[in-house]
C-alpha cells in the first residue's frame, strides 16, 4: 500500500526480508535510497546510482533489480529481499561461504551485489556453465578481482548446493 | 590444459618452511564484506547531520568573472554555501606529507574549489550544505556564474606547442638541470635520467627501432564514489570519515589546506570501496569540514559516478617515445625514450615513475630518458596502479616485440639474453638487490599456455603475445601496535586501510613471528589518534612495510614476555629460548597464552610496537602471455587464454596475491582494449557513466591462470615483495604484441579499441 500524505511524502507498507515494513518516502527516493538512509540497511551500495554496476542489486517479488533504478513507491506491496536476508540465524548461505574459502572478494564493496545476483542465477539455474555464470554476473561490475575467483565461487557454491538438495 | 587458479601454481627459488605464511585462512573482516554488514564510508549517518553537494564547471577552460550565490542560499533548507573564498589563502606553502609532497599548496586548494578560474570540466565551482541530498542538488542550479570561456588545451602535444594558450599564467617549467624557465608555459616540468653513452650505444647497433605512443586518459575506476562526513566541534576538533587509502594523508592534507592544527584532526579510515591509486587525496573532506564549521552541523557528502569520472584523479594521457638499438645477435646496446604526460589541470604527473620503469627489465648499459609533465584542461591526474609504468612499458615491450620479429629471435631468449639482474644498473635508482625477471620469464617459457600450441580455428585471426613488466614499489612509513590479551590472543592496531585482504597478511606476519596462529591475532584499521604514523595504502607497501612494522612490533612483544617471564621464572632473559610459541628455560616452559596469564597475574600486559620506513623495496616483475581472437570485420579483440607469471618475493598471504594479479590483469585488459576518456573539442568530458566508461564484465575475460614465483626479497625478513602494481604493467603490451600476431599490424594507441583495430586493419591492407 502507498499512501499520500500531507507533507508531500508517501507512506509505504512493504515485506523486507519477510518482514513488514513501513516508511516514509519522498516520491521522488529511489528504492536505494530508502533502504540505505530511511531503513539503515547499508549492505546494497551506490556504485553509479544508474543500473551500470549492480552494486545495489536487491530482489523485489522474485526478479533481480537495480534498486538504484526503482522508484520507493514501487515497493509498495512488494516483497523485497536484501543482502541483509541472505543469511540466516544458522549461519551463512553456501555463497556466503564460498565467497569466504574460495578469496572471491577484494575490497568488498561489490560484494552484496555479487551475492544477491548469483543466488538469483542459482535459484533460477541451480547447475549453471561457467559461461551461463559470466553472461548472468556480466550486470555487475568488480574492479578489483578479475572476477576468476567470483566465477569459481559461484560453480563451488552451486556444486554444494546441490550435493544438499 | 586446464589449470585450477583456485589454488594456482607456485615456483619456489628458496627453502625457506613457514607455519603461516603461504597459508590460504580466512581472512579476518570476510564475514561482514559478505553480509553487507561492513561500514563504508556511506554507510554511516551520524545524528543532526546534513548534506554536501559541489557545483561543478560545464567548461574546460573560463575565467571566473562572478559567482553569485544569494538565490541558492535563500532555498528552503539550505543551510550554508561555499566558494573559495572559505579557504584560507595557502600563499607559497608547499604541500606536506602524502605521496606526492613539496607541490604548491596554491594548485591543491584551487582543485578543492576554483580560484578565480576553471582549468577543466567538471572543476568544483561551490558546496552546499542543505537539510536533505535533493535539496543540495536543487540549491546547485541556483547558483549564479559568470565564465569567461577561454580556449581549452587538451593534449600534451599540443600544450607543449609555444603559441598554446597558457592555463597557470604564472608556471615556469623547472628544468632538469635545476634552472627555472623565464617564460611561462604549460610544462611544469622536464627531467632526464641517462646513463652510459647513449650515441656511442646506438652507433654499435645492427638495428634501431624508433617508435612514438599515444594514450588516452583512463579511470581507475574504484567501485565505491568518493564520500566524506566531517563535523567540526566549536572547540576546533574536527572528526572526519573518510573513504580513503590514507587516513593520515587526509589529516596532513586537511592540516595545510585548512591551516588548522594536526592534533585537533582526527581521521577515521572507514571500509574503502577501491582505490588503485586515486584515493590518495582530498576531494570532499575539505569542503564538508568547512560546510560543518559554518553550519556547525555534521556534513555528509558523497560524489555520483559522473563526479568521480569528471573530478578525481584518472591517470595521464599522453605521449611516449622509445628507440632500441640492438646488435644482429640480439643484444641491447642503447635506450631512448621521451615521455610526456598529463598533469591535468595542475602540475604534478606520474611521468616521473614512467621515466624509471621503461627499460628497467634490461640491462642497458647506455640509457637516456627524458620526461615532461605538462598540465592540460583535464582533472588533476593521479596514480593508477604502477603509475605511468604501464604507458612506458607499453611502449617499450612493443619495440622488443618488434625486435624480436625482426631479427627472427623468440622472444623469451631476448629478454633471458637481455634481462637486469641483480647487480645491474637501475635509470636514477640503486643496482638491483636479488630480483627475479629470469625465474619469471623461465616460468612462462615453462607455462601450460607457451608450451601450448595455439589453436587455430578456420577464418579467426588468433595469436599470442608476451611482454615483461616491472614496478619499483614503495616503502614509506608504517606503524603497528599490538596488545598482548590474557588469553594469548593479540589485538592488532595497524594505520593502512585495507582494500584486499591485508588485514590477514600483516596478521599472518605477526602470528608467525610471535608463534601463534593467525585466529589469535584480531587486526584492526586505527584511526590517525591510536596508532602511530601510517601513509597510504600505495606503492604495493602494505604487506611489505606493514607487514615487517608487524613482524617488529611481534619480536617486541616478544621480548617483553621473555623479560616477565625471566623475573616470574628468577632466570636470565637470555636463557629462556622461544622456539613454535613456546618459551623454555630451566625446564619450565608455557605458551604465549599461557605466558598472557602468567604475566596478567603479575599486573604485566606486554604491548608491541614499532613504526618503520623501509627502504629496500626490492622491485617486482611480472611476465604475462595473451592469446587473442581478432575479428577482422569489427576489430574487436577478444581474449582466449592469459597467463600471469610474477615474482611475489614470499606469497604471505596467495590467494589474495593471485587476487591481486588477476584484478591487475583485467584492469589492465580494459586499459588496452576499452577504456579511455572522450572529450569533444571544448574539453567536454563525453563518457561521464559507467555505461559510457565501459570497464570489463564477467563476460569480457577469461580465468586468468596465475604462476607465482618466490625469488625472496632480501630487503625484508619474510622476503616479501609488494604484489598489487605489476600485476597491470604488462597486459597492454602483452595484448598488443598478441594482435601483431594475429594480424601483423602493430597497434601504436591505448585503448586498442574495435573502431582503432579496425582502421589499423584498412590501413595496412
């Protein structure tokens, strides 16, 4: 649900993580925004604020976005998940760990997107190619792996995956 | 064949066995990179705060005539509006510490915000601090200027041209013989390196080869923007956080350009986002500082993608030269090379770096090299990666290639025939100490892909290319302190931000020097008021310098524990011996964790430290292969296989040390293939995105298979060598020799881009 109100922002219920939330947005806010400096989830970054990079990919309603490139009140009645859902309280999700054993991270700013993106590719692709991996991974940028050690966790993930399946 | 890089190759030339280093841990602030809970510079909101935006110039070249600022202060919301009228007037000052110190301040303060001119597009004109971001944005526009607009000079050569219009109407060129010219011009300054007898050299030679190189600007294109938050305390404290590769470089910085004293700034390095080299400098802390002193409010500031493309500091464009003359049997008699670079919109380029690096894998008895950093109307360039060692050995390693085919010499015996070694001449630097070209080109002789047929495929035009690199590296000054807990474990407190994975390999150091494992030890970035003189994260320093500071701080401590446990156990210090972390003497031994308890019993916590200025670097080459796929009908290259061969002196810490050679690597492919600044004739800069600025993916490369070799480092006591820079030294040419192989045409341009292929390929059919 979005609801106008009188300060010219709008309030919007949306599902985050499974949970409900409700916020307070300028039309004008895009989804990154929000959840960076209303919602305090700072995990998805601002790489270029123009859907280049994918450094603040989320997933809303099951498809990989830019949430740089969708507008707050998009998110209304939406159901959103973020890098802050990845894992549970049992630990790490198999790509979280991958990332960590196989060294597919750098700086780490990346990363989150990375992250959210291959567990979109895995869910929807559980045994991808390495090719199928770089032509999914190609909407977000690493400047700092080469993005070998990226590949390489994401097959090492998707291999695990399935061995629990 | 396939080769799993996930565990590359290692070629050890030493006999050294260590029980941390070369080991493959975790590294210690993994977990919160990979849950999004690590803080970035943006990532943090502090309370009451309000927000920084720049105006910036639409031309490459005006002259300020006014700046109006009434209508964008009257906005609802809008809180304060700067100009460089704010700054305090730097005089003659010159710049402190950092990597580039003793430049006038004058040229840095005027980059924070114009001084009466614009020296290129996008050059900060104001700053606003409003109550929200879309607030600052619409305050911008109602910022009144009047230019007037002046002929902008965009390339080195044309800069250097007599009747060129002047940018810095008061800069005369320092020679390099130490005089100063009389006339102003746009050549800050020439210098010249020679060595031998250069003329007598090349009248030895078979063969000369004389060929001239053009560049493109290119980005070091860092994922995270640039971004500061600043809060200026009514007593003059100022607290910053920053993303930054030196926390105590922005507190010098901040010292000279706001003429404040060092002890009331106090610098925060928060998680940096990428640097490479162009987060060696202020850009917003300056001008949040001021916002937040006027506003009396913190002020968060963050840079969009089109700011840091026009803004920061991408790396020069520009201009080389390089003459070889070589005998018929592939001797190397003399080297020439005249290199000139962009400085941007104020002096100070790389060109310097360049200058040492472009003959430094041969042993050239007879060199001569000259340099010129020249400022155009462009952003103020900085370092990127080995700075200006990839254009100079672009150049260089496509005149050997082209030696090589020439003279019908395979291109590994050239360089083994001709390699430095240690004892050889070094252009302005000592002989080489123990270095390790020879292993690495041996080791790519030796490689799965040299040693693989290319695979021809009916109708492609494919070939393979090979080039050496080198990179100096830098020492500097670091620090580290290190606490001794009750249970053994150590906090770590070190000052070098952290861009990949260096955290561990300085905590493995320590660990393997006190004894412990590398889980004990908890390291930790520190700010610039709890651990002692750090400079930036560059020149592949860290783990080197940071490192042996570790290493020391551990020995400390370990003394420190062999003197409590001398007067707990009544013995001399130097009868108790310390052999795998456990201290002996007189038949009583204990642990370090059992020596923590001990000693806490006696009210003793041992605290180790030390802070360092090594200076035996050591030098780091790199040898590479490229096999490319040429479409004759596009021009595009495509890469097929590559193979990264580098002497790492000891791999502390290898995944990260192959981490860093396939970023290096793929950086440097975008640098050959892609990536390049494009201006109209204005000095408009054309390609301000990411989609613009295109930066390889996923899909443009292929794995890059890594060798590491280990030739130690005498200068250090673990043999480290600095591994981040090379790593992007050699794929330019590499790829270039590799479409001269494809195709027979030489590429003489950087970026090979499809369009430049293209015409090259007209041109020679």
């Amino acid at each position: 649900m979005a609801t106008e109100i009188q300060s010219g922002k709008v309030h919007v219920q949306t599902t985050i993580n499974g949970e409900s939330v409700d916020f307070l947005a300028e039309p004008r806010e895009s989804l990154l925004e929000v959840l960076r400096d209303n919602l305090g989830l700072t995990g998805a970054k601002e790489g270029c604020n123009n859907g280049n990079c994918g450094a603040c990919n989320v997933v809303m309603d099951g498809v990989l976005v830019n949430s740089c490139c969708v507008l707050s009140v998009e998110a209304a009645g939406a159901s959103i998940e973020t890098i802050e859902g990845v894992a549970s309280p049992e630990g790490l999700h198999p790509l979280q760990q991958s990332f960590l054993e196989n060294a597919a991270l750098q700086c780490g700013v990346c990363t989150p997107g990375f992250i959210v993106a291959a567990k979109a590719l895995l869910e929807e692709n559980p045994d991808p190619t390495e090719y199928e991996v770089r032509w999914w991974l190609a909407g977000n940028l690493c400047r700092c792996t080469g993005y070998d050690k990226i590949v390489r966790a994401v097959l090492d993930a998707a291999e695990r995956m399935r061995a629990e399946a | 064949m396939a080769v799993d890089t996930r565990v590359g190759q290692t070629i050890k030339h030493h006999d050294e066995e260590y029980k941390v280093i070369g080991t493959r841990p975790i590294r210690h602030d993994g977990l919160e990179k990979v849950t999004g809970e690590a803080r970035y510079g943006s990532d943090i909101n502090l309370p009451g705060q309000l927000h920084g935006k720049v105006l910036r110039s639409p031309h490459a070249h005006a002259r300020i005539v006014s700046i109006d600022t009434s209508r964008a202060e009257a906005l609802d919301g809008v809180r304060a509006v700067i100009t460089s009228a704010a700054f305090p007037d730097p005089g003659d000052k010159l710049t402190g510490g950092g990597e580039a110190p003793g430049l006038p301040l004058k040229f840095k303060s005027a980059n924070m915000l114009a001084r009466g001119k614009v020296h290129y597009h996008g050059h900060a004109i104001a700053a606003v601090a409003a109550a929200n971001p879309h607030v600052a944005a619409e305050a911008l526009k109602l910022i009144d200027v009047e230019y007037e607009v002046l002929d902008p000079v965009l390339e080195v050569w044309d800069a250097m041209k007599s009747d060129a219009p002047v940018i810095i109407e008061d800069l005369y060129t320092a020679r390099a013989d130490g005089t100063t010219a009389e006339e102003p011009s746009n050549v800050a300054a020439e210098m010249l390196y020679e060595v031998g007898d250069v003329d007598a050299g090349f009248a030895e030679a078979d063969l000369v080869v004389d060929r001239e190189f053009t560049f493109g600007v290119v980005h070091q294109g860092y994922i995270e923007t640039h971004n500061a938050t600043a809060h200026w305390l009514k007593d003059g404290h100022l607290h910053v956080w920053c993303s930054s590769q030196g926390a105590f470089t922005i507190r010098q910085e901040l010292a000279d350009l706001l003429d404040h004293p060092i002890t009331k700034i106090h610098v925060v390095p928060m998680e940096i986002g990428g640097g490479f080299g162009g987060k060696t400098t202020a850009y917003l802390e300056p001008l949040a500082a001021l916002l937040s002193r006027q506003t009396g409010h913190p002020i968060k500031m963050a840079m969009d993608r089109a700011d840091v493309l026009k803004a920061t500091g991408p790396t020069p464009g520009g201009y080389v030269r390089v003459k070889l003359g070589v005998t018929n049997d592939g001797m190397i008699t003399a080297g020439y090379a005249n290199l000139a670079f962009d400085a941007g919109g104020y002096p100070g380029s790389v060109v310097g770096a360049g200058c040492r690096c472009v003959f430094a894998p041969y042993n050239m008895p007879n060199a001569k090299v000259e340099g010129f950093d020249v400022v155009v109307n462009k952003p103020k360039t900085h370092a990127y990666r080995a700075p200006g060692a990839t254009h100079a050995e672009f150049a260089s390693e496509t005149v050997v290639d082209e030696i090589c085919r020439t003279l019908d010499i395979d291109p590994v015996e050239f360089r083994l025939k001709n390699s430095a070694k240690e004892g050889d001449w070094q252009l302005a630097m000592p002989p080489y100490p123990r270095i390790g070209h020879i292993e690495c080109m041996e080791a790519a002789r030796d490689s799965a892909q040299w040693q693989t047929p290319l695979e021809t495929a009916p109708g492609k035009k494919r070939g393979r290319g090979i080039a050496s690199g080198f990179w100096f590296n830098i020492g500097f000054t670091s620090s580290v302190t290190a606490k001794l807990n009750s249970d053994g474990s150590v906090t770590l407190l070190e000052g070098s931000t952290d861009i990949g994975g260096t955290r561990t390999s300085i905590a493995m150091q320590f660990a393997e020097t006190l004894g412990i494992s590398v889980e004990d030890v908890d390291p930790i970035v520190a700010d610039t008021d709890s651990v002692g003189q750090t400079d930036v994260t560059g020149g592949s320093r860290v783990t080197f310098a940071t490192g042996l500071a570790a290493h020391n701080a551990a020995n400390d401590m370990k003394d420190q524990i062999v003197e409590g446990l001398a007067d707990l156990w009544d013995v001399a210090a130097d009868s108790i011996s310390h052999a795998d972390g456990t201290f002996s003497a007189n038949g009583k031994s204990a642990t370090v964790g059992e020596a923590a308890g001990l000693l806490e019993e006696e009210g003793v916590f041992p605290i180790g430290k030390n802070t360092v200025t090594p200076t035996r670097e050591g030098g780091a080459f790199a040898v590479h292969i490229a096999d490319v796929e040429v479409d004759e009908e596009t021009g595009k290259v495509e890469v097929l296989r590559y193979t990264a061969v580098q002497d790492a002196g000891v791999a502390i810490y290898p995944p990260y040390v192959e981490g860093q050679m396939q970023g290096g690597v793929v950086q440097g492919v975008g640098w050959a293939l892609n990536e390049e600044y494009v201006y109209d004739d204005d000095g408009h800069l054309l390609n301000a995105s990411l989609l613009d600025y295109r930066m390889p993916t996923a899909l443009d490369v292929p794995n890059i298979e890594t060798i590491i070799v280990e030739v130690p480092n005498p200068g250090h006591p673990y043999g480290v060598r600095g591994v981040g820079e090379v790593p992007i030294v050699p794929p330019p040419a590499a790829m270039a020799n590799a479409i001269h192989d494809a195709t027979g045409v030489r590429m003489s341009h950087l970026p090979m881009s499809p369009a430049r292929v293209q015409a090259a390929l007209a041109a020679e059919a």
